[in-house]
C-alpha cells in the first residue's frame, strides 16, 4: 500500500486499475490486493514486474 500511495502522491491520481493493469502484469485482481494488504508474500518475478509499472527499485518491496 506505501507503493500505491507514493504513487498517487506523485501522479497526483487515485491508483484504479482496469483489466488491462492486471492482464499485463500476469498477476489477478485478489492476488495484486492481497500482496498489497499484506496478506500474501510477493515473489521476486510479481516484485520485478511491478516495480517496473510503479518506477521504483525491486528492492523497494523487500
């Protein structure tokens, strides 16, 4: 959540996700809310893969 957050800070936007978001990141909607809440582990592929959206270091999620 600290990623989104800095991220609407930034693009002054509300993070909302459509279909697409998910399709391309290979990752489903309750999998990308779940690793959000913290309620499931990221692996390394999901991090290199968001990291890449969101513009930050992969190491950022770990």
């Amino acid at each position: 959540m600290t990623t989104i957050n800095q991220w609407e800070s930034k693009t002054k936007l509300k993070f909302r996700p459509q279909k697409s978001f998910y399709k391309d990141l290979g990752i489903t909607r309750i999998r990308f809310w779940q690793i959000a809440k913290g309620e499931k582990i990221l692996s390394v592929e999901e991090a290199r893969t968001l990291s890449n959206y969101f513009q930050i270091s992969v190491s950022t999620f770990f």
